[in-house]
C-alpha cells in the first residue's frame, strides 16, 4: 500500500514537473487572477447570455493586451513571449471565503515559477451586513499575507490591487468612492511585504471623472435602459459591475499599472 502510493506520488511530480518544462519551453507565462465579481469572467455561467449579459469582468478584457508588442513594456516581470489570463474569480468572494472554497488553494495548487497573480479584494470583505462574506480590515490583512507568501512560496510573483471604484459618490463632478480601511490595507501589506501593487482605486476614480459622470454611468457600469437587453427587460441600476466597455477601460489601468511595476523592477 505505501510503495503504490509512493509510486503514484513520485508519477504526479513527474507530471507536474513535465508541465513545467512544458510551459517553460514554448515561453507560456500564466497570469491567474484572485478576485471577485468585478474582475470574474462571467460568460462561465451557463446562464451567461440568458440572465447575466452584458455584464463584463476587467479580468475578461486583459489577455489581448498582454500579447504581442504590448509584451515589451512588461517584460521584466512576464519573461514568456505568450500570456495565458486564468480568471479565478468569482461573484461574491471576499479573501476569507475565496480561501474557505479552497478557491485559493486551485491557484496554490497550479503555479509555477514565474507566473502572476494578481490579487484584488475588498468590494465584499467590507460588507459588514453579509456576514457570510464579511471579512474584518485585520483578517483582510492576514488573508492577503497568505496570498503573497504562498505565491512567493511557488516561485511566482504577486501584485496587490486596490479594489476598484464604485460609481458613486459624485461631489462637484468628481467621483470620490473609497474603501476605507480596505484601502489603506492594500498598501500597508505591499509595503510591509515588498510586494508591487497598482493603485486600482485612485487610477479608476481618476479615469471616471475625466470622462464625467453621465457618460460613466451610462457607458461603463451596469445601468441599462429598459428593453435593450433580453437579460434586464425592465432595465437596471448598477453601480458596482461594468459593461464591456467598462471592463476594457478598467483593464488598460490595470495594464499601465504592470508597465510601471516593470519600469521599477
């Protein structure tokens, strides 16, 4: 019984080992993204285009532009000449439940050295109402140590997000939305670990007010007349989720965000 379960764990190395080297030849870096709805590749659902669209994740939008010459400008920290995004996320999650689903450990599990992991919480962790989900500002912490330190662990290399912005509150024409402590925690983490982040909040707050809020409200997030999609037949107001064109914008941030984590690496 011990010599064929040796045999079958010194097989799943071999196979894991083999993969490796596989990805390391044909120059495949993977870019796995921890995250929640506001990232998640929502077309998964099998009721995507009955119940859900067009809601769009940024996660969904950020592979074409990893590719090509847009690689150049990363380089220092995505070394393959091809980029996989292995969207993780999911709705609803917050660092503690996206660890308790063992979502967490499938990412754990899969990297290798050299991959990305882009890591942004905070929409649910502060819902302080939604016990289910609910994750106190030092558990936030914690959950992101963890995050860091077994990605470090595997070889691969963590970037920090700040949550992005909620379409709301405007003041004078400027969007002013925060998250808080959760906020704050982002950057006291990257800095306690030495870990890269991207300021998604202040980069999407700035991006929304120059654009203005009709045209935001209206063309980015999820507030949609009445009729125009069989999905939302009486319309909707979301402020918190983007349509596809919302998404693409978010995902340019995020990508001028890893040019200038390159340009100081």
């Amino acid at each position: 019984m011990h010599l064929t379960a040796l045999r079958t764990g010194i097989l799943l190395l071999l196979i894991l080992a083999a993969s490796a080297w596989s990805d390391s030849q044909t120059g495949i870096t993977h870019v796995y993204i921890a995250s929640d709805s506001t990232a998640a590749d929502h077309t998964l659902n099998d009721d995507y285009w009955e119940n859900r669209h067009p809601v769009t994740g940024w996660a969904q939008k950020l592979e074409p532009l990893l590719s090509g010459d847009n690689l150049e400008a990363v380089a220092p920290i995505i070394s393959g000449d091809t980029v996989q995004v292995i969207n993780r996320a999911r709705g609803g999650r917050s660092t503690r439940t996206f660890f308790e689903e063992g979502r967490w450990r499938r990412i754990y599990r899969d990297l290798k050295p050299g991959d990305l992991v882009l890591i942004q919480f905070g929409h649910n962790d502060a819902a302080v109402e939604k016990t289910e989900r609910y994750v106190t500002p030092e558990g936030y912490r914690e959950y992101l140590r963890l995050f860091i330190a077994q990605t470090r662990e595997r070889g691969a290399y963590p970037v920090l997000l700040t949550p992005v912005t909620r379409n709301y509150p405007w003041e004078d024409g400027t969007l002013v939305n925060e998250h808080g402590e959760y906020t704050i925690a982002v950057k006291e983490i990257a800095l306690e670990t030495g870990t890269p982040w991207i300021d998604l909040l202040a980069r999407s707050k700035a991006f929304f007010t120059q654009r203005g809020q009709e045209y935001t409200s209206a063309n980015y997030f999820m507030n949609l007349p009445a009729g125009k999609f069989p999905a939302y037949p009486d319309g909707q107001d979301d402020n918190t989720h983007f349509q596809p064109e919302g998404a693409a914008e978010v995902a340019k941030l995020v990508y001028q965000g890893l040019i200038d984590i390159a340009q100081t690496h």
